[in-house]
C-alpha cells in the first residue's frame, strides 16, 4: 500500500483567528502544497488549504481556532483532488516518476533560486540551474555544491559600460580573464569577481640584428650631378631606388644627394640629382635622406629660388613689400594684388580692387587711400587701402601731414591736412588725428559736414599763419579731442584758432586752446555751437569773439563742464548779436583777463534765454560779467543760478549792467573788491530779481550809477551780512521804482537800503532788516502822561515822512480821553487825544511805512 506524500520544510506563524499561514525557509510550490491539501500545525488537528499564494503564504477556509502559533513545525498532507486523475492515469504517472527517479536525472533550478528545493531530488541526484551554469549534488540528503558547467563566452577587451555575466571572458593588458561573477564596471583582475585565464607571457629574446644603413668611402669624386660610385663595402640594407646623401666628413656642406642605381659588389652608383659646395672629396659618409618634393626649395635660399614669385605671392595672397607709391603703381596688377607700402608715415596694406574707382582717385589727390595703377585706368580698378578706416578713422598722415613740430620748427602740413579734411567730405569716413604736433601755416577750410578726433594729451595743432588754423564754413562739424596751439603773437592780430563762419552747427569736445589771438571766432546770421570738456588757457585777445546781425535769431551757445584759466588775455566771452545761451559747470577760476570772463554787447532780435548755472566767473581785472545793450536794445532774459562771482575792480561790479531786463540770480555768490551788481552810469534795469545767496563785497551788494533808472528790482533774502556797504544803494539813480527788499544779514551798515532822494516810497521793505528797516516801522509804544497832556508824540526812525500811519491804544485811556487824529513828520507820529488823561503809563500799538 502507498503511503500519502507530505511536506514540513521549514516552520509557520499564524494568528488566532487569521485565514494566513505565514512560512519561513518554506518553498511552497505547486509540487509541495496544492489547494485541497491539509496543514497540520504544532501537532493540532489538520485544516484544509483554500489557497497557495506563493512560496511562503497560504490561506485556510475558516479562520484559525487553534491559538497564536509562532516559528512551530507543521506536516502538509498531499490529499488534494487535484493531485489525482483516475488509476489508469495515476499507474502511468507513477511509472513516469519511477524513471524520473532513476539516478543521474537532473533537478531543474528556478533562475530566482540560489539553491535546490530540499525537498526534491533524490540521494545522488543532480540539480542544474541553466541560467548559471551552477551544478549540486544530493549527497547525505542535502544538496552540495558542485561547482560552474557553463562554456566560454568571448567578449572581447574589457569595457566598464558591458554587464558581464559569469563565464563571460574579456582581454586587458594582454591578459584574460574569466568572470566569476555577474559584474559590471569591476576592473581585472579583481579577484571578486574575475579568473585569470591566460596570463600575458614574457617578453621573448632579441632577434638577430639586420642590414642596416650608412658606410664610408675613400673613392674620390668631383662634387656634381649624374652617375656617381662609392665603394662603401658590403651588408648594408640600400635598394634600387632609395634616396642617398653622399658628405665629406670633414665638411658636411660638401654634399651630393640623389637616388641608388646600383648596389652589389661594396659599391653603390648614386645619381646624383642635387649638390651642395664643390670640390673633389675622398672622406664620404653615405646614409639615407629624404626624397626632395617637386619644387623642391632651400631654407638657406629664403625664397630665391622660386619660380615665379609673383605667381606665388598671389597664389598665397601674400603682400609684395614696396617702398613708395611709384613702385606701387608700378607693379604688374595681374600677378600682384596685395601690396605692403612701407613709404614713413603711408604705411599700409593696399589690395587692388577691379571696378570704376575714377570718382574716388580724383577726390585723393594726395592718394592716402586711393592710389591709380601706372598702366590699369582708374574706371577699371585702383590700389585701396586695407583696415576699417571707414569706422576706425583716417590718419591724415597718410595724405603726407608729418606731424614732426618739435617745438621750433617742423614741416608745413597745412596742404596735406586740408587734403585729409576734403577726403573725410567726400568719403564721410571719420578722421583718426595722430598724439603728435602738426604745423598749420595756413587756413584749413571745413566746407561740408566732417568728424575728427585725436588723443586730447597728445594731439596738437600749431598754428604759426596770421589766419585762421581752421575755417568752419559748414553744418554739422564736430571736432574732439586735441589742442589748438598759437604763437602768442600780438601783432598777428588774425590769427585765430578756430574761425566759424555762416550758418553752422559746430560741436567741439575736449578741444583745448592757448596762445591764440582769438581762440574761436564766430561770424553768422544764425549758429549753434555746442562746447564739451573745452579748455582755455591764454589768448592776446578773446577765447570766443561771436557776432552776429542785431535783426534775426542770434547765435547760440552751450557750455558744459568746461574750464578757463588764463593768465593773460582781454575777454572770455566776447558776444555782440547773441540769440540764447546754457551754460553749465563753467569753470572760469582764476580767469586773469583785463577785462571780462564774460561780455554780452547786445543781444539778437529774436533772442531767448540765457542760462548759466553752477559756474564760476573769477578773477577778471574788471568785471567778471558785463551785460551791456543799449535803450533800444536791452539784454533780456538773463538767468544766473548757483554761480559765482569774483572780481578784482573796485570800481566796477563783479556783475556790471549797462540796460537789462529780466536779469534773474537765484542762490549766487558775489564778492569782489566793488559792487556785487553793478548798474553802469545812465544804463537801466528793469523787471529784475536777485534770490537768496551771499553777497560779500567791498562796496554794495546792488549799486545804482548816477543817472540810471531802476524799475521792478526784487531782493529777496540775499545775505549782505559780509558785505562792506549797504544791501542796495540806488541813491544815485535817476528814478528807482517798485524796489522790493527782505534780508535776515543786511550787512553792517545802518542804512541798508538807500533810495533815491524824495523816492523812498518807491521801496516796499519785507522784515526788520535786522532792526535797520528804515522804510517801515512799528512797535508798541509806552509814555507816562501826567494828567494834562494831550498830545503823544512818537519817534520814528525811518528815511522820510511815512505815506502810511496810523496808532491805537493798548491801554484804557479813561474818562472822554480817545485818540482824536494821527499825523506823520519826517521824524513822528503824533497822536492827537480828545483829552487828556489821568495821570499813569499809557501803551500805544503804531505803525509807519513809506
């Protein structure tokens, strides 16, 4: 009878009530548990199995009674329905398990197992897993390890991106090996995970040495070409064929050079194909040289050698060096198109350019950039010079200015310069002014729109004609960056730096003057000129003489951030026709001029404004500003903000005004050995004002001349305190109407406000002046009556007889006593009472203004 198979590998856990069996180290197959089968627990009674769910849980029908179990043994018994199909068909499975019990029959590995089921397999059966090569033996009931049966698989050199698997075989360092182990990126020989299978041998023994090359020759031979045999013995490795050289050992530039002919004998028959010295030789050192290319050239020739240079410069579009413009001209066109000029002072690149270049040949006649073949037309190309001088600029050194004054002397670049200017009309390239001095011996004329710029440190122009260095006949002008230098010469009363004529939009930048007549001088109906960073130093006459007609717009001029310190010199400024002006960070400190910083004759017809503000006007031998005009044509519009001023003349103002209107200062300084503002003898100021700032004069901060006529003057907080004289003296005007004044300083003076005789109630005075106002006036006023008194007198102090008064009392009178009427002498106010009141103190409020 055949007993019922069961299986118990391993132990189980289950909770009271739970329908999971949980297994350790179990392997429930389909083999091993089944659905149907039996589990009996820690020797409880058996319940049947719903369920395998994999290797190590199964589920029961109905929840477990039997306790919590932990870790206990447990017997599956193999009575499931399933395992059973009929007895015919169970006969022949039995028989099929008999064979597949015979001995030498192989247990089959899962891929995911490391080991055998123990519970399969029979003693001295073997178990295969196929996937590794892995071999067991069932030996006591337990399956041992056999060891890998899996064959090579060559990969090649080892690469650390392959994943390798065991048995795979890889070369490195001419070594193999084996893996031992799945692995990837795991270097041999790391024993780990690799076998060495064949190791790299050792180096074998030297071979036999060889023919080789070389050989000498006593043979005498005359140094030259063709057939040439030394006797130089046997052994040796030459071939028919092989390039030789042939030297004298005592002298290797003694040579013959050229292919073997023959060799046999000893002897070798060289054709000789090239030679170096002469000379017949015995002492030949013979040895393998290298083959000479078609062509072939020597170092030592440097290029002499060649064919056909022409042919070779143009092939490697190289430059053909030449040392004039002739010599440029004259080359072949066809053979050279790239030429160096090394003329001094030309230097450049020139490529020639097919084309019609008639136009540009005649607009450089000096052929800085344009040069004409001698034999092409220019309608059909011309030589131009290579570089971005279109954007970068154009040197005028290369229409022949030297640029080599020395302080003495130097070359007159007056032709070459006016030359370079013409080019930039015609060709609109902008011009590159060298750091070095040009002399100009005469007029260079700018007719048409041009930009140049040089090194403001280094670039100069010395201007030694009786003229003008530049004439600027033209718009839109701009000029950067250098000096402009004269002779300090009094007598060459024409000389002037830069001379602007006509209608003119004329920018300077970084321009600086010194020893001209006049530095700039402007002439035109209508012009603007725009100056940036320009400094003045001396000049004979003026930095800046414009004029222009008195009936039209005037010119006009923008000043920012410039400077001029002159040691000597008439004006600054010098303008008659002026149209409108901005000035701002004018810097003219100290300006040692004989006459002004600043001088405005007249004004244009339709002029506007003129605007200076954070500037400096110092140190002129008479005033630093002098805004002149006549009755008929006064300067308007004049706006000082933030600027100071500083003179040397005592008898001037360091503003002098000759008739202006609406000449406005906000916030300003002035000092000086005089006036502040200073209005001339029978000139005229109307509409004016003067805001805040200080006012540090000898004299008076505002003076009238004798005969002028003031109309509309405001001072309004200007501080007089360190002024010497009063804040405002008009007392010598013709007339002086609607005067305004306030000041918290009027300065020392007890009087600091002196109008004209019989016109000070034209003044209307803002505050006390610090206790000085001697045009209004008012306080309380105390007076012991003695009961019979009637009349209260009450002191004033101001300049004249009051236009306004008036009186009222503090305290009660008392009585039928009351103020009655109120007059005005030019000394008091009286205050008239009905009747006298008793004996006591009395206060009265007063008031008297002129």
């Amino acid at each position: 009878m055949t007993a019922i198979n069961s299986y118990s590998t391993g132990t189980v856990s289950v909770a009271n009530g739970d329908t999971v069996i949980v297994g350790s180290s179990t392997i429930w197959s389909a083999a091993n548990a089944r659905a149907g089968d039996v589990i009996i627990v820690d020797d409880l009674p058996a319940v049947e199995i719903k369920d395998v769910s994999d290797t190590t849980h199964l589920t029961l029908w109905s929840p477990w009674t039997g306790g919590a179990k932990s870790g206990v043994n447990y017997k599956i018994i193999q009575k499931s329905p399933l395992r059973f199909a009929g007895a015919d068909a169970m006969a022949s499975v039995s028989k099929m398990v008999a064979a597949l019990n015979t001995d030498g029959f192989y247990v089959f590995v899962a891929p995911d197992l490391t080991e055998p089921d123990p519970s399969l397999g029979e003693e001295d059966q073997f178990a295969l897993q196929v996937s590794t090569g892995k071999l067991w033996l069932k030996t006591g009931g337990v399956w041992v390890f056999q060891g890998v049966y899996k064959g090579f698989s060559i990969k090649g050199p080892w690469s650390a991106a392959t994943a390798y698997q065991v048995g795979d075989v890889v070369s490195l360092a001419g070594t193999s090996y084996v893996a031992l182990l799945a692995n990837t990126n795991q270097t041999p020989p790391n024993a780990t995970y690799w076998d060495v299978l064949a190791a790299k041998g050792d180096k074998g023994d030297t071979g036999d040495t060889g023919p080789g090359y070389g050989g000498t020759s006593a043979t005498s031979n005359a140094i030259g070409t063709g057939s040439k045999t030394l006797a130089i013995g046997t052994g040796y490795a030459y071939q028919l064929g092989d390039y030789v050289r042939a030297k004298s050992a005592a002298n290797g530039a003694n040579f013959m050079e050229g292919f073997v002919l023959a060799y046999t004998g000893g002897s070798i028959t060289i054709g000789v194909i090239k030679t170096g010295g002469s000379g017949t030789i015995s002492d030949w050192n013979v040895s393998l040289a290298g083959a000479p290319g078609t062509g072939d050239l020597l170092s030592t020739n440097n290029l002499s050698d060649l064919a056909n240079k022409a042919t070779a410069r143009l092939n490697l579009a190289l430059a053909v060096y030449v040392a004039d413009r002739s010599a440029l001209k004259a080359l072949d066109t066809t053979k050279d198109t790239v030429a160096y000029l090394t003329e001094p002072g030309r230097q450049g690149l020139f490529v020639w350019r097919s084309g019609d270049y008639s136009g540009q040949v005649t607009n450089d006649p000096n052929e800085g950039v344009y040069i004409k073949a001698t034999a092409v037309v220019a309608t059909s190309g011309a030589w131009v010079r290579d570089g971005a001088w279109q954007t970068d600029g154009v040197d005028p050194r290369w229409f022949g200015a030297k640029f080599d004054w020395n302080g003495t002397t130097g070359t007159d670049d007056s032709a070459a310069i006016q030359a370079w200017v013409n080019f930039l009309v015609a060709s609109g390239a902008p011009g590159a002014v060298p750091g070095l001095t040009s002399r100009i011996n005469a007029t260079v004329n700018i007719t048409a729109p041009v930009y140049f710029a040089g090194n403001p440190l280094k670039s100069e122009f010395r201007i030694t004609n009786n003229g003008a260095g530049f004439n600027i006949t033209s718009q839109t002008v701009t000029l950067k960056g250098f000096r402009v230098t004269g002779d300090d010469d009094a007598a060459k009363t024409a000389q002037d730096g830069i001379k602007i004529n006509g209608v003119n939009l004329v920018e300077m930048d970084g321009i600086t003057f010194t020893n001209c007549y006049n530095s700039i001088n402007a002439n035109g109906v209508a012009f603007w000129m725009n100056f940036k960073r320009v400094r003045w130093f001396d000049c004979i006459n003026a930095h800046m003489v414009a004029t222009a007609p008195v009936v039209g717009p005037g010119f006009t001029v923008t000043v920012d951030n410039c400077e001029m310190i002159p040691s000597k010199g008439n004006y600054g400024f010098l303008w008659t026709g002026a149209g409108s002006a901005q000035f701002n960070l004018m810097l003219a400190s100290p300006a040692n001029l004989a006459f002004n910083t600043l001088r405005i004759i007249s004004i244009a017809s339709q002029a506007g404004e003129f605007r200076f503000t954070n500037s400096v006007f110092e140190g002129s031998a008479q005033s630093c500003v002098s805004i002149e005009g006549d009755v008929n044509n006064k300067i308007n519009n004049v706006f000082f903000t933030s600027c100071y001023f500083n003179q040397n003349n005592a008898s001037g103002g360091a503003i002098n005004v000759a008739f202006a209107n609406r000449l406005h200062l906000t916030d300003c300084y002035l000092g000086g050995f005089g006036y502040g503002v200073n209005v001339l003898s029978t000139g005229g100021l109307t509409n004016s004002t003067i805001k805040g700032g200080f006012a540090i004069c000898v004299k008076a901060a505002v003076n009238a001349g004798s005969g002028s006529t003031i109309s509309g003057l405001d001072v309004m907080s200007l501080d007089a305190s360190a002024c010497g004289g009063s804040l405002i003296d008009l007392s010598a005007a013709l007339t002086a109407l609607n005067i305004t004044v306030s000041s918290p300083n009027p300065g020392p003076n007890t009087s600091p406000v002196l109008m004209p005789s019989g016109q000070g109630g034209n003044c209307r005075v803002i505050g006390n002046l610090g206790g000085k106002n001697k045009y209004h006036q008012s306080g309380n006023f105390s007076i012991a009556l003695n009961g019979s008194t009637s009349l209260v007198v009450i002191p004033h102090s101001l300049v004249t007889t009051p236009g306004y008064f008036n009186a009222q009392n503090s305290s009660f009178l008392g009585g039928t006593a009351a103020i009655r009427e109120v007059t005005a002498t030019s000394s008091v106010v009286n205050v008239q009472l009905t009747a006298a009141p008793a004996a006591g103190t009395y206060t009265f409020c007063w008031e008297a203004r002129v």
